[in-house]
C-alpha cells in the first residue's frame, strides 16, 4: 500500500498518528453509482473503525453536476469578475468565465457581487480568501479544466455535490460504512463538506488530511481510508494480499502468537 507520490502514508495529529491509503479508481461518471465504486474498490480493503472519505468531484460528477464548458455561455458580468480573481497553480478556480458563470448560477448574481465587494476590502488589508466566505462552499467547490485534468473532464467544470451532509448520511446506510466523509481538497487546504455521523470531528479530518493525500494532479484517486497507524502497520502485509494469501496470514500469526504465548509461559515457570 503506497501513498500517492510527493505525499506520506502516515501523518500525526494531536498527537496520535494515522495512515491515509488512497484508492485508485476508474474514472467515475455519471453512470457510476456511488454505492457500486464504494463497494467495488473500498469494501475489500476496508477495517472497522475506518473512516472513508471522498473528493467532492467524485460525488458531483455521480450526480451529474459536470458541465460540458462548449454548453455554457458566460455573461459579460463573469467575464469581468473573472479576471480578478487570485490565480494559484492548484487549480483555476473561478478565475474562467466558465466558472465565475456558474458560480453567478449556483450562488445568485448579488450574492457573488458582495462577495466580490468583500475581497476588495480584504485585499486593502492585505488578507486573501474573504471573497469564499461570503460566497460560501458552493462557490469554493466550482472546479475547471486544468492541464493535468483527466478527459473527458478536461472540457468540463464541475460543481460543488448536491447536499453533501445528506449524501453523506444516505452513503453510510446504503454501504454499511458508518464513518464517511465528502471532502474539498488541494494542496492549499480543504474543507469538509458533509459527513456520516456527528461523530466526526470536522476539524480533526482536517489536521489529518491537510496535505491532501488524494494528490492534486493525474492520480485518480478520489477516495481515501483513514485508519489509525498502530492498525495498519499490523494489517499492511493483509491488505494488498489476495483472500488466500490474507487467511494464511492470519493462521501464521494465530500460530506464532500461541507459541509466543507458550514460550512466555515456560519463562514465567
């Protein structure tokens, strides 16, 4: 099990460590089911007390919330707001008109314009970031084409899922997987969009996720375990072995733990 490249298997936080084991997928669209790709490429490897989670682009494209770019007509209004946006190597953003249109679609024209307004203020005070606060998730979820975009999506802009606390909680009782997470993720930060069970503590999965261990490029690695450290480093020779290879595993260590326990026994007499 190999974390994808430029990233770790195992990050610490709050003092407790954890493993992040991407899952490389085919390319999910619209005519996958998020029940079917969860239980094709999650289940076989999947433990109790994991926690799943999943890029937002994953569950909006299932849901059918990816926009051919030839089929949107941009506005002049997205057209000039689009060429202040702040431009990052992590994705385009709303910095298209394709994208800034949907988000004048997605969010409404007055809402984007106060949001805009906002950032022009923040930007005064030198601070980034206050035009999503305003906007809000729906806005910040928007993606467009990149160079490293996998076809056909390379023509697409993607929205943010539809009700992603729902999705998350409909998910958990389709598949049996109790703990799961919709995510946002690029190498600058994230968000979480819906989870599972209240349980989860957002701001947890953040510290645990925060250098997107899904990859920001051409890894195809929409879905992601989180497993405690102590869990994986004694299941890892299990995980990507077949049935078989995993039972045998399992009976060879069933076996070394009752001669160990025979042997401390002798030393104990």
């Amino acid at each position: 099990m190999q974390p994808n490249e430029g990233k770790s298997l195992q990050i610490e936080a709050d003092g407790e460590y954890y493993n992040r084991i991407p899952i490389k997928t085919h390319i999910i669209t619209d005519s996958d089911t998020l029940e079917d790709v969860l239980e094709t490429y999650v289940k076989p490897v999947y433990t109790d007390g994991d926690i799943v989670f999943m890029s937002e682009k994953a569950v909006s494209c299932v849901q059918k919330r990816a926009v051919k770019m030839v089929d949107i007509r941009p506005r002049p209004l997205a057209v000039f707001l689009s060429r202040f946006v702040y431009k990052t190597p992590y994705g385009i953003g709303l910095g298209i008109p394709e994208t800034m249109e949907m988000a004048l679609v997605e969010c409404g024209t007055l809402r984007i314009l106060f949001a805009a307004f906002i950032s022009i203020i923040g930007k005064l005070f030198g601070r980034r970031g206050w035009f999503y606060i305003i906007a809000g998730d729906k806005a910040r979820s928007i993606d467009g084409p990149c160079s490293y975009t996998l076809p056909p999506y390379n023509e697409y802009v993607v929205l943010g899922p539809r009700d992603p606390e729902k999705t998350a909680r409909e998910v958990a009782q389709k598949t049996g997987i109790p703990l799961f997470a919709i995510v946002d993720l690029n190498d600058l930060g994230g968000n979480i969009l819906g989870v599972s069970d209240s349980s989860l503590d957002t701001k947890r999965l953040l510290q645990i996720l925060r250098d997107n261990p899904l990859g920001q490029t051409s890894e195809q690695t929409p879905i992601g375990i989180i497993r405690r450290a102590e869990a994986i480093e004694s299941e890892s020779a299990d995980v990507d072995a077949t049935p078989g290879e995993a039972m045998q595993a399992t009976e060879e260590r069933n076996a070394s733990g009752e001669e160990t326990s025979q042997t401390n026994e002798d030393e104990t007499v």
